[in-house]
C-alpha cells in the first residue's frame, strides 16, 4: 500500500521484525550460559571489511570482548567469521595462544576472561557474524558442551537469517560497511543493538567516512588507519574517532 498508511504499516512491520530478532537472539544468548559451561556471550554481526555491529552481549565481559576486538582489527570471533570454523582458546594465557593476538590477549585478561570460545555464524553461503563466549576458569569445552554450542549458533544464525530477511545474502554489504547504525538505533539491515554500542560504532564509522573522504582512500583503509593511531598513540578507538569527528584531529597521508 502507497502514501502515509502505507509507510507506517511497513514501519510498524518493520519495528516488530526488529523487535523478534533481538528478543530471540537474546533469549538464545541467555539459554547459552545455563546448558554450555561458560560465563558470558556475544552475538555480532560482521563484514568481511571488518566492520561489526553487536546484537547482544550476556554481560559487561562479553561485550568487552567483542569491543577490543572491533577496536583491533583482530580475534578469535573474526577468525570464525573470515574462516567459518569454531576457534577454541581454552586457556588464553598458554604463550601459545597468547601469541596468536597479543593485543587481544592482553585485553581479554584484563577483562576478566580465561577462556574464549569463537563460532561462526554462517548458513550455507551466507556469512552473517560470530558467536563469542568466554568463561573465567581455563579449561576445554567437552563433546556435549561443543556440539551445544554449534546448535545455538546454528539458531541464532537462522534468526538472524529468517527474520531480517535475504539482504544478509548479499555479498556486496558496502552500505553496512559506511553505516553500521541509524538514528533510530538500529543496526544493519533492521537488526536491534544495544543503545551504547549504537552510539559506540557510529561514532567510529562517521570517522571512518570523514577520514575517507578527506584522503580520498577507501572506508576500510580509514578504519585501519584510524585503528593504528590508536594502538600507536594508547588511545581508545572511540577517543580517537570523537576527535576527527569533532576536528580536533586530523590525520594525514
């Protein structure tokens, strides 16, 4: 239906898809700590440019998590993502592991985690994000705990596929790459996030943007530049975005 009533229909529509996605993804997040033996979950969406939105995070570590490893570039749950197999760090001070992303390492101790657990949310072809879980006691997952673990990634990416629709399929996803979120505080193609992680990668991404236009290179390799002067600098990647956002930094060539 055209004109006014139209649009709101398709709004109202819209919002109540919204609503599920996140509702489910939340509640298959929550029924993760009770059956698999860990402490907290992150559910994200992902790009194969790097670029995440959070759909949900069980607590404060897990959403941690998830933010350093936006912040760098790097991790377990974007190894999942880029590779479609589970990634299992059972004790992430072995120096084995350690050694894999130091800076994430480091970060994820400091967190309060011990233990991290990384799977792909992939249906087929479709490659729509990372399910991340942490527990705060070293140790493996055994065969139930792991084959539970790839059931619920399984549903929560067959919610997110189902439910906010086909455009998950499309390989070329640039327009999530530019704008993970809208003013309505909602993420790429209609799924809901947290209100702070909204405010948190919108703030990267406008930077990203400017930084794009004003070197004329590409989104991607604005996000990395602005990414090495944070590490660069000890700077939170959000601290450093604020600044180019507000023109109290320009970065050069």
């Amino acid at each position: 239906m055209d004109g006014p009533v139209g649009r709101a229909e398709e709004g109202a529509h819209h919002a109540s898809a919204s609503a599920r996605v996140w509702a489910s993804v939340r509640a298959l997040c929550a029924s993760t700590v009770h059956t698999v033996p860990v402490t907290g979950v992150a559910a994200a969406v992902m790009t194969d440019a790097g670029h995440a939105v959070r759909v949900h995070a069980t607590d404060e570590v897990a959403a941690r998590l998830d933010e350093v490893q936006f912040e760098l570039g790097e991790g377990p749950a974007r190894e999942a993502f880029g590779n479609g197999y589970p990634v299992l760090m059972a004790d992430i001070g072995d120096p084995a592991t350690a050694g894999r992303w130091p800076a994430f390492t480091h970060a994820a101790r400091e967190a309060g985690a011990a233990a991290v657990f990384a799977f792909p949310l992939h249906l087929g072809a479709i490659q729509v994000g990372a399910l991340l879980m942490y527990r705060t006691e070293p140790g493996e997952l055994d065969p139930a705990a792991f084959a539970e673990a790839l059931r619920i990634a399984d549903s929560i990416t067959y919610v997110l596929v189902n439910l906010v629709g086909p455009t998950l399929g499309e390989p070329d996803r640039s327009a999530m790459a530019a704008h993970d979120t809208d003013p309505d505080g909602e993420g790429p193609m209609g799924v809901l996030i947290e209100p702070d992680d909204t405010m948190y990668r919108a703030v990267v991404h406008q930077a990203a943007g400017m930084l794009s236009a004003q070197l004329g290179v590409s989104l991607d390799e604005a996000l990395a530049r602005l990414r090495a002067h944070a590490f660069a600098e000890g700077e939170s990647l959000t601290d450093v975005a604020r600044a180019v956002v507000t023109r109290t930094l320009r970065l050069g060539r």
